[in-house]
C-alpha cells in the first residue's frame, strides 16, 4: 500500500494551499490602521466560543489561557467538537491524529490502560490540572472516559519548570466537562457497533438559580463490548455530578466527582511473534486468538474522585486560583498470560513445540490501591514596566499518594494457538510481593511572559522536593528517596501582523526511577537518582490573518540522562544510560471554516538508547496523518457532514528476538465518519442527531508492535480491526 502513504511533499502541498486560501481571504478584507488593536481584539473573540474555549487557545504550556500563535512550544489541541466528529472512544484513540505521538503501544487488545509514546517517551496524563498518579508496579492506574471530557491538550517537550517530575516526552492534559452560563441544556446518545458494543451517554445541566449564580452539570455514561479477542468483554459505569457557584462572579467554586467502575476490562494479552510478526512452521495466528483463560480471567477496577476549582479575581490585573482532587483507585487484576516462547521444565527453549504452535504461559495476580491527593495554587498578576508587559504566575502545589499493593507471579499450562483448549484449572500465583509505598512532592514555581511589542519571552523556574519510601513486608526491606530539584524554561517568539511567528525555546525536566544502584561495584547500594531531561525546539507558527487556520512546524533534540543500565550478574544497576530524541513535525489545523474542518501531520524521529545503540522498543520513526470533515452549508443536503482520515505508521524497533532485531513494518489505516442534522428535515426533528464511523475502513491486518527479550519473552499485539459504530442523539 505505498501508494497510500501521505508523503512530507502532500503535507506541503496542503500547507501551500491553505496559505494561498488565507492571502486571498486577506485581499478581500478592508486593511485597518492600527494592528495593534486587530491583534487584541482576535485574542479577546478566541478565548470563549459558545461557553467552550477556543481551539486556538491552551493553558498546558503557560498554566493559563495563551493563544497558541503566542506559545513557544508545540501543542496540539484535540477539542470536543473533534472528539464527537472522530466518534472517538478513548484517550489512545484521540491522539491518533497527532504528530509525534507513537501509538498503541499494545496494540487493541490490551485498552484497559492508554499507552502511546511522544517523542519517544512514556509521558503522564493531568486532568484539570492535576497528575494523575499512577501506582508503581502501574496497575492501580485510572483510565478517563474520553466522554466526561471537554478537551485534550498534547504538550511536548519537558514540563517539569510548571509541573514538577514529568517525562522529557511532555504531558497529555485533559479537562472535564463543566457547568456553562447555558439556562438549561442537555443530551442523550445511544451508540452500537462492531464486537457487540453499547453506549448510553446522558448529559444534563443548567442554572439552579434564575440569575445563574448556582450552575450545575450531571454526566453519565453506561457502556460495553467484546473486544476483538474472543472470550473477552468489557463494561463501564461512570457517572460526574458538578455544581459551580458564583455565576460570572469574580468569586467563583466548582465542585466536580467521579465515581467510573470497570467490573470488566477484556484482555491484557498478546500473541508469539512467531506466527504474527514472522510465519511460522504452523502458518498464522487468528487475530481473535486469546491467550489467557475465562476461568483466570479478571480485570475489576473502581474509581472515585472529587475535585475543587476555585478561582478569585482581586481586579482586572491580580487573580488566585486554587484547585484540588483525592483519587482513590482499587483494580483486583488476575490473568493467564502467554511467554510468546515455550520453555522446557529445565527452563530451556523448545523450537520444536512452537513449530508446532504451543507456547508457554504465566499467571498474574494483583490487588493494589492507590490513594492520591494534589493541589495546585497560584497568584498571577499584569502590570507593565516602561515597555515591557508582564504577565507574571507565582505557584505552590502539593501532591501525596499512598499504594498498597499485593502481587504475585506463577505459571500456567502452555496453549496451541491453532487449537486452544479453555476451562482448564489454573493454580493461584501465591502472593510474592507485598509492598506500601508513600510519596510526597512540594513545588515552588514562578513565570514571567514577558511581552515587548511582537516579542513574547517567557521564563519559567522551579524547585522540587520529593520524597519516597518503600516498604517490603515480604522481603524485609525498605528504601528511600529524597531528591530536590531545580528545573527551568526560557522561550522566545516573535509575532509578525502578517501571521508568522518563529520561536526558539529550552526546557528540562526530572523524573524519579525505581531501582537500586551502586558507585562502588556492588560493595554499597542505594536508591536511584532522578533522570534528567533538557530539550532545544526550534519553529515557526503561522495564522493566517482573519481565519481559524494554524500552521506549525518544529525541530526538536531532547537528551534525557542518568537512565539505569543493567549490570550482568548482578543485583544493580548503574547510573550511565542516555537516551537521545531528535524529530520534525509539522501540523495543520483547519478548526470549522466554512463547514470544513482539517488535521494534518507529519513527524520524523530518531529516538535511540546510547547505552546500546539501539532505538527505544516499541518506539517509532514518525508518520503521517491527514483527517478532513466538511459538513454541507446549503443546499437540500444541509446538515450533512462527511469525512475520512488517513492514518500512516512509520516503523518501530520492537526489540531482540531468536533471530536478531526485531523491526515492526509500517501500516497505513483509512477512516470514515459521516453525520446528519436531522433539524434540517423539519421543526419536528430539532435536536435530533444521527453519526457513524468506521476505523480501518478497510479491515488491513497488522501487527502494531512487538516487545522481544529473547531468549525469555517475544510478544506481539495485532492492531485494531476493522470497527464500525452508529449512534442517534438528541440535544437541547
């Protein structure tokens, strides 16, 4: 399917003709005296659009509302109107169309968890402002319904100098759907698909008091499928009550909870690579094929929080806000897993039994619990001295999580993918490990945005303090960590009145790791340090005057030091690994003009481990992306919007296998939507909305990645199949 690759000279070629559409758009408006005030006026009209922000606006990279034209740093907004056209239904899903981003690490089969790269790295995920923690073996994780959700930010590039421990990849924020200064509004979706799924989203709010001063918002969702792995199902019950009071105040408290359960969370699995990836002396694994057993099946994760956003405004210039969640997250995890190899009783591999397609498998138990509280609280101001206009942010945050957990490993009967045989007795993993673990983060952080005409400097500095304990109850050992660290941030842009806006800017970050390590050869031991990340990015921003059409390209190198790196025959591990990131990307975004609406991406990266040499496993080269929706403005087909995507997947290294290093190919996927107003059939339909879509359009079988260990573990995961879905809703 070379054909079908949307090549770099494609992504120009659209770039050249939105340009062109901007620059006669611009000779047909009448030219005004004073930019200055054209360019104040744009910023005031993009910051709120019926009650939602504005695309062209993010507060990821500078904690408050900045229009992306003035950001030095690269951001892709994924806002609901995207969200809904895409008939998304997860985070890993939303970030598709998104340069940079590797995606589905595990491919479709194991979505109880959202795991993608960016620019390499494995990067957290903020929801209205605050991390989202994650428990340290990772399966008391919460994952967000993308329904509750109002917006995505993607940052990219090292965060730290705002956020504190981050990846050097960047951060994905999400925001949840909040009360609006709508009198009364609400909706109700049914969705069915492929694979049996099942959706009833309900969302209702309004004002509780005639002059608006009290608003609430009630959403809720009930949904299900069977995945593309037989045997395995899932289902979700989440429901989010918000109330804010104080209207359009300069006083103003929100109060947001969340209560998501998941009795049910398909599949964790994967297939050999023999048979997948690589033909096998047995031909090919059936896409459906399970490895684990219904009867040591169990993924049952719950999930409450509540939040608090308070915002007050002392005058036009000076504002505190202040904003705070407890998550407490409970998951009971057991699985029959397969190794991807068979082994021996003296633990010695057999090619013989997996030429005849049996392979080995393990058991994994888990019951962990993750309690997690964070704040986040700050001052910011304007003022002006001479020329220069600051826009100044003063902050302190806090965050403390506790996770206890209970894990264990064992082994199970081996299964043949060509006939496997369920039901089968499968022993308990007796519990091996026993852990509590306690972690504290204090952060002072303060920002200038410094504005000097057309210029916007930003510098951003921080101090941490982090602190974490480990106890073992089972092995009788404990360790701890107390790092302080000081990360920064300093960007330049430049702003011309015709568009274009070329910036340079530099960031680092930290990031606790697990792990012991040693500085004598073994003699004393101690707890790892932090990894330290820095990026230089350079690029250039283009908007195109009077028109919501955004243009980004960008270079990057990101160095990230102090990794652990193995030690033979021993129990530690040393601090001298570096992985280094270098890439380009390039987006375009057409955000609803005219009935259309444009995503296009290219991106290119080198992201290797230095230490071997080697590129990062399960990381990949970069690809290319262009979605479109046009939705008719006239004619007797108003109402009716249609579109598709283009999805390419450059290739990823996906490890050591038997016969050397394992390379995934590159894919290309096709998307399709469509929806209809059904208003435009008459007063009797109003409110009445009908959408399908489909995902891999055309059913193309592939392997999304793999992770090889040889001689112990080659595991694959197939992507997602062809998947077909059609919903009916109605609004007011």
């Amino acid at each position: 399917m070379k054909s079908a690759r949307l090549h770099p000279s494609l992504a120009l070629t659209l770039a050249g003709f939105l340009v062109a559409v901007g620059t006669a758009h611009a000779a047909e408006t009448p030219p005004t005296a004073d930019p200055k005030t054209i360019k104040t006026k744009v910023k005031a009209e993009s910051i709120v659009v019926k009650g939602r922000k504005s695309a062209a606006v993010a507060s990821s990279g500078t904690k408050s509302d900045t229009p992306l034209i003035d950001t030095a740093q690269s951001i892709t907004v994924i806002d609901r109107h995207e969200l809904d056209m895409r008939g998304v239904l997860s985070l890993s899903q939303a970030v598709r169309y998104t340069a940079g981003i590797t995606p589905d690490q595990r491919g479709s089969t194991a979505t109880r968890y959202d795991q993608f790269a960016l620019r390499g790295f494995t990067v957290p995920n903020f929801l209205d402002g605050l991390k989202l923690q994650d428990s340290p073996t990772g399966y008391a994780t919460a994952q967000i319904d993308t329904s509750r959700l109002d917006r995505i930010e993607v940052l990219k590039g090292p965060a730290s100098a705002l956020y504190g421990q981050s990846s050097p990849g960047g951060l994905v924020a999400m925001s949840s759907r909040l009360p609006t200064s709508a009198q009364s509004y609400g909706s109700l979706t049914a969705t069915g698909g492929s694979f049996d799924l099942y959706r009833v989203d309900g969302d209702v709010g309004g004002s509780l008091t005639r002059d608006g001063f009290v608003r609430y918002r009630l959403y809720g969702t009930v949904n299900g499928s069977h995945s593309q792995l037989s045997q395995t199902k899932s289902r979700r019950y989440s429901i989010s009550p918000a109330v804010t009071i104080g209207g359009d105040g300069d006083t103003t408290l929100t109060l947001l909870g969340n209560y998501q359960d998941d009795p049910q969370n398909a599949s964790y699995g994967s297939v050999p690579l023999a048979g997948s990836l690589r033909r096998a002396a047995f031909g090919r694994i059936k896409q459906d094929f399970y490895d684990g057993d219904p009867n040591f099946e169990e993924f049952n994760r719950k999930h409450w929080a509540t939040t608090y956003i308070f915002n007050h405004r002392f005058n036009s210039n000076w504002a505190f806000s202040s904003r705070g969640r407890y998550d407490d997250v409970k998951t009971i995890y057991e699985s029959v897993y397969s190794e991807g190899v068979y082994m021996d009783a003296d633990y010695v591999r057999d090619f013989e039994q997996e030429a005849l397609g049996n392979f080995s498998r393990g058991t994994a138990y888990a019951n962990e619990r993750l309690k997690n509280l964070a704040f986040d609280n700050q001052f910011t101001g304007r003022f002006s001295t001479g020329i220069l206009h600051h826009s100044v942010m003063m902050g302190f945050d806090y965050q403390q999580s506790r996770a206890t957990e209970y894990d264990g490993f064992g082994s199970a009967p081996s299964i043949n993918v060509l006939q496997p045989v369920y039901g089968q007795t499968i022993t308990p993993p007796a519990i091996s490990n026993h852990y509590i673990t306690d972690q504290h983060q204090i952060g002072l952080y303060a920002q200038d945005q410094i504005d000097i005409r057309n210029f916007h400097l930003t510098g951003s500095l921080r101090n941490d303090w982090y602190r974490s304990h480990q106890q073992d109850y089972i092995g009788g050992s404990s360790s701890s960590q107390s790092p302080e660290q000081i990360t920064w941030r300093a960007s330049g842009l430049y702003h011309f009145n015709f568009g274009l806006a070329p910036y340079i800017s530099y960031s680092t970050s930290f990031q606790p790791q697990s792990g012991i390590t040693s500085d004598n050869g073994g003699r004393t031991t101690r707890q790892a340090d932090p990894t330290m990340g820095k990026q230089l990015e350079g690029g250039v921003k283009y908007q195109i005057p009077g028109l919501p059409i955004l243009l980004t390209a960008a270079g990057f190198h990101i160095e990230q030091t102090n990794v652990l790196t193995a030690v033979p025959n021993a129990n530690y591990s040393v601090e001298n690994g570096k992985v280094r990131s270098d890439g380009f990307e390039f987006e375009a975004h057409v955000n609803v003009y005219k009935g259309l609406t444009v995503v296009a991406t290219v991106s290119t990266q080198k992201v290797r481990d230095l230490s071997t040499h080697k590129p990062l496993v399960q990381v990949g080269k970069g690809g290319e992306s262009l979605f479109a929706f046009y939705t008719m403005q006239s004619t007797p087909l108003k109402g009716l919007g249609f579109g598709g995507g283009l999805r390419h997947v450059a290739s990823s290294y996906g490890g050591t296998a038997s016969y050397g290093d394992v390379t995934v190919p590159s894919y290309t996927l096709f998307d399709a939507t469509a929806s209809y107003d059904l208003a435009n059939l008459g007063h009797a339909f109003k409110g009445w909305k009908v959408q399908a879509s489909v995902r891999n359009l055309f059913n193309k079988r592939y392997v999304a990645s793999c992770y090889g260990y040889a001689p112990y573990d080659e595991w694959c995961w197939y992507g997602e199949r062809r998947a077909a879905q059609a919903s009916v809703g109605f609004s007011w």
